[in-house]
C-alpha cells in the first residue's frame, strides 16, 4: 500500500511540474539586446542610404515577437540631429528576424 501512495505522489507530482514548465515554455519569448537590435537597424539602413547611420534603441531587452515596434533614435555620426526610428520586427524564427525600419522626415526636438 505505501508503495502504491509513493507513487501517485510523484506521478502527481512529475505531473504539476510538467504542466508549471510547459506553461513557462509558452509565455517566455526570445529577446535581443538593444545594442543587437541598434547593429541590425544600423545595417539596414546602411544598405538602404549608402552610409552607416548612430543607432541607439535604448536600455532595455527587446522582446522578439512578429509586430513588436520599437522606437530608437537614429543619427549621422559627427551631428547631433537625431531622428527617431519607427522598427518593426517581423520574420522571427528563434534568434533570427527581420526588420522594416521608418525614420522620421523631421529630427527630434
């Protein structure tokens, strides 16, 4: 009989753990640093205007969802005139993702 016990204990057990991981498996999404996503946004760019733009996307981890808009400020180096940069990111697959980047016609104030 103990043996019987023991085992639904860790059959509900091994159960619950398995349900709270698959459930953490769902919700957790893959990231980039902002310093990463400013590389891909900057090469962008670069292929797109012929010259290699500052690009600064801030602080904080960006979440890689299809759709997600991030906004980060864009600049020529040497000047101070930043633009702000409209970047959707779509095309995920892992690490891996595109962007579709928009910079405003008129600078920051």
């Amino acid at each position: 009989m103990r043996s019987a016990r023991k085992s639904a204990l860790v059959g509900t057990t091994v159960a619950a753990l398995v349900v709270v991981l698959s459930g953490c498996a769902v919700s957790a999404n893959r990231t980039t640093s902002p310093e990463g996503l400013a590389r891909v946004v900057a090469d962008s760019l670069e292929k797109s205007v012929g010259q290699r733009p500052e690009v600064d996307c801030g602080d904080d981890s960006i979440d890689l969802q299809d759709g997600n808009v991030v906004h980060c400020d864009v600049n020529t180096a040497g000047f101070d005139t930043k633009y702000d940069a409209t970047v959707e990111i779509g095309d995920v697959d892992g690490s891996k993702y595109s962007v579709d980047v928009q910079v405003a016609d008129t600078p920051e104030e």
